[in-house]
C-alpha cells in the first residue's frame, strides 16, 4: 500500500494561477503537488496518483515556443482536467483543432452550460465564468462532446466521460467564476472519485514525519519567530516533532509594529513554554538601511543581517545544523520559480532561496507547500490562541517595506504611530474579520497642510485595507466613510509628521498588496 496520500499533480504550465489551482484542490480535501512539464512524468509516477490538471499558461499551443508537455499524462489511466493552454493542449494533442480567436475574450463572461453532468453536476443554465484567452478549441477531438459555450465560443468546455479527460476554456480556479469551485469539486469527487482526505490532522502528522526525517533524532533547530501565524505553527510543529530542541530567536529589528515584542515574549515563553531568545538588533538594522531608498536593496539587506544575527545566535546551540522558517506557498510563488514554469518574478522575499552557503545549516520549512487558509486551520487544530491564528500577515522585512523612501528612527515611529491607529479602530469597529490585511504606509511625499492657522509642510500616510482568501488576488476594502474620517482625523492630530491621509484603492492585479 502507497504510504502517500492520493493526490493530484498540477502541471504549471506557465500560469501565475498554478498554485492557486493547487489551493482549490487542497479546499476540495485532495493532496496535490506541483510540477513543470518537464518533471510532470517522473513526479506523477511517484505518487499516489489519482488525477491530472493542467493549467493554463500565455503560450499559444501552436507556437515555437509553447510548453513541451508530454503525451504520456494522457496515458497514466487517471482522469485529466485541461484549464485554459490546458484544455488547448488536450484538444491539439488528440486531434482536435486550436485556431486564433475571431474575438478574444478577457474578464467576466456568461457561459451556457450545455451538459450539465460529470463536471458540470448540478450547474444547469447559465452561470459566469472569468476568461482570458486570444485562442480557441475549433474542431473537438474524437471522443468528445461540448459541454459549455459562450456567445463568441463555442467550445468553452469539452469532455469525454468515457476517458475521464476535461477541458475549459475558463478558469474556474479564480474567484471571479461564480461556480468555478464546483467544477473543481466536481472532476475530484465525481470524475477522478479522490477520498477527500487532506485535511489538519494528516497534515500535521505528515509534517511531523517529515521534519523527524530531516533533523534526526539528536539535531537542533533555531527558528526565527515573528508572532505572526506562519511562524507561529511552524514552532508548534517544530516542537511537536522534537520538542526542547527547537530553539526559536525572536529579532526586534527596529521594524517592528507597536508592543509587538512584549506580545511576543508574553504568548511564546511564558504562555507555550517554548525555548525562547530574544535579540535587540535595532541598531544594526537601521544602520544598515540607512541612506537606502530601493524596495529590493532594502529586503536583500535585511535579509542578510536577518541570517548573520542567526548565525551568530546559533552558535549556542552546538547541535543546531537545521533552520526553520514558516515560508508559504504565496512566498515562493512570487519570488522564485521554483517549479520551473514560466511564472514572472514579482519581488523578492527575505526567507525565500537566499541563504548564504557559509551558514552550514540546513532548511526545515514545514509550512512551504501550504497556503495561509491552510495554517490557519492547522492552528486551530493545535490549539493556537486566536490572537495569533487569525492575525494580520506582516511581510519579513517589516514596516521597512511600508517605510516608502529613507529608513529612519524618527520615521519608523511616525508609521508605528499611524498604522496603531489603523489598527485599533479597524478593529474595535469590528471590520477586521473579513479583511486580509489593514496598515498604514508612510509615503516620502510632502505637501502643504494648515495647522492652527500656520502653515505645514508634511508628509502623507496611506491607508491599505484588502479583502482577500489567499493573498494571490485582494480587491481593496469599502470601509465606511464614518471610519476612514475617524481614523484620518485621528492621524494628523495625533501622530507628528503627517498632514494628509490618503486612500489606496487599488487591487491585486495590478497592484500588490503590499507598496514595496
């Protein structure tokens, strides 16, 4: 018997979506992994294999330059899901024919569902779908029906039930197909019959599993804890999987938000009882970024004194050859390829593919193949305190990335200020629960303001306030206009240095999350 989960390969091809396909098929209960083409076959034999989707990608099928996927993901005898490319691919690899569209469609549009079974279970009429495609499936395969279509597609969905192979046109992975998690759900449960079993309890005892493989029975791990909920359950599985000897370093590098670090050391040592050192490396910090204007030079810069503080910490530990680090799926999606697709490098990340060769100590991530939902149900599956779980994500490098233009001391303490006051009356208007995120940015723009009748000369803070499931996509959040005064007014009359709050209303895409 196959000690792995049944799972489902994602094949990325070139798609920016490929992981969130991936987190679709983990809410669906299945275990999935990722793979480029190249490495599709060999990654799918050694699984427990139970289905294949292939993601779209910007490629045209017919192109030179079109992704080299290999015919034998049609011949593993497991039900396949063709997405956008994907369902081109199928369609032109079997016969069929994929031509220039004669009207391409981008964005919202209403799909007619001709066969409303196998993916299309209980999805009747018309439902609205997000397309993004200049190409279009012309002529089916043999074999196969249509099973969707649009005013200007024809072919929008195809499938032929008795090889258990899929394709649409749509993403049904994106938030924007109202019923696109249902086609998911659909092709999982109905067609490749996947046990839904992915779920806290199997991956904890997986990660559990995995982190006693690579660290033994006798080594040390240092951690880096934030307080945030990545870093916070990468502790608790850590501890799980070799209890005292996980030792977690906390750095206050000066970029931190208000009384975090007294948070932090009341929750981690007094309350969980985990090995806990605390480091003051402001100054080292700051001195470091001073004079620095550059979003990437300011992460590559923290980064590189992030691991130095750790190396030298970790020189107590006479066994600590392993670092642990809570990076997620989204970290590494947008900073490396690490699945060798064609996805573009968005921005960097302090704790992603950086470590220096000198540092001689080993990764454990046991969050790295999980989304942010999925840690957050992993917390509460071990008992992590709500404060911690349903916290606000707060990037690596810290407020130095919301610090747009110079780091300084004085600076920092006017965003600290401000994005206090953010926070404080998000919340105590108890709006927090359905947003992703809500900070303040510090912008390096000066204007003129009137203050008691005199004259100012100041800079301005940004709101940022997101709503979003995964971090991949976010659409700015409505707050009520009584709030956005009540916390406008309250920043120029109480934080020093800022004479005019605006309002970020941008999504993502185009825009990210995050100003640097």
């Amino acid at each position: 018997m196959n000690a792995k989960p049944k799972g489902v390969l994602v094949v990325d091809l070139g798609a920016q979506y490929a992981q969130l396909i991936a987190r679709r098929v983990r809410e669906a209960g299945s275990y999935c992994e990722i793979a480029p083409p190249r490495r599709a076959l060999e990654v799918a034999r050694a699984m427990n294999l139970g289905a294949v989707i292939l993601s779209g990608g910007p490629a045209s099928v017919y192109a030179a330059d079109a992704p080299a996927v290999p015919r034998g993901l049609l011949e593993l005898g497991v039900p396949v899901l063709g997405i956008c490319y994907g369902m081109q691919w199928i369609a032109r690899e079997l016969g069929g024919e994929v031509t220039r569209a004669d009207k391409r469609e981008f964005g919202r549009q209403s799909v007619e569902v001709a066969a409303a079974s196998e993916i299309f279970e209980g999805i009747a009429g018309n439902t609205v779908v997000w397309m993004s495609h200049g190409d279009s499936v012309t002529r089916l395969p043999s074999g196969f029906r249509v099973y969707a279509q649009t005013e200007h597609c024809p072919i929008a969905a195809m499938g032929d039930s008795a090889r258990g192979f899929f394709g649409v046109q749509f993403h049904p992975e994106v938030t924007h197909s109202v019923r696109g998690r249902e086609v998911i759900e659909n092709f999982l449960v109905r067609v490749a019959k996947m046990p839904g079993d992915w779920r806290p309890e199997g991956i904890v005892e997986r990660e559990i599993r995995h982190v006693r493989e690579i660290v033994g029975s006798d080594g040390e791990v240092v951690l880096g804890l934030s307080g945030g909920v990545d870093s916070s359950v990468a502790a608790m599985i850590l501890q799980k999987a070799i209890g005292p000897r996980l030792h977690c370093i906390f750095v206050d590098n000066g970029l931190l938000r208000k009384g975090e670090r007294a948070v932090v050391e009341s929750q981690f040592r007094d309350q969980f009882g985990i090995d806990l050192t605390v480091v003051d490396a402001t100054e080292r910090f700051l001195k470091s970024l001073a004079g620095i204007t550059d979003p990437e030079q300011k992460r590559k810069l923290i980064g590189r004194d992030f691991v130095d503080v750790f190396k030298l910490e970790a020189k107590r530990f006479s066994r600590a050859h392993f670092l642990g680090q809570g990076t997620l799926y989204p970290d590494i999606i947008e900073s490396v390829n690490v699945h060798g697709g064609n996805t573009a490098v968005i921005k960097s990340h302090h704790n992603v593919g950086g470590l220096p060769k000198d540092l001689n100590m080993t990764l454990v991530e046991p969050l790295r193949e999980l989304f942010k939902d999925e840690v957050r149900a992993i917390g509460r599956y071990l008992g992590l305190d709500s404060r911690i779980v349903d916290r606000q994500p707060f990037p690596g490098p810290g407020l130095a990335v919301r610090c747009l233009g110079e780091i300084t001391r004085e600076r920092l303490e006017t965003l600290r200020e401000a994005d206090a006051i953010v926070t404080s009356e998000i919340e105590a208007a108890g709006l927090h629960k359905g947003l992703w995120q809500y900070f303040a940015v510090l912008l390096p723009v000066r204007s003129v303001g009137v203050m008691g009748d005199a004259r100012t000369y100041e800079e301005a803070c940004a709101l940022r306030a997101v709503e979003s499931t995964d971090a991949m996509t976010a659409d700015w959040a409505h707050l009520p206009h009584e709030l956005l005064g009540k916390i406008s007014n309250r920043i120029i009359n109480e934080v020093r240095g800022i004479n005019r709050v605006v309002l970020d209303i941008s999504s993502k895409p185009p825009a990210t999350i995050e100003w640097e």
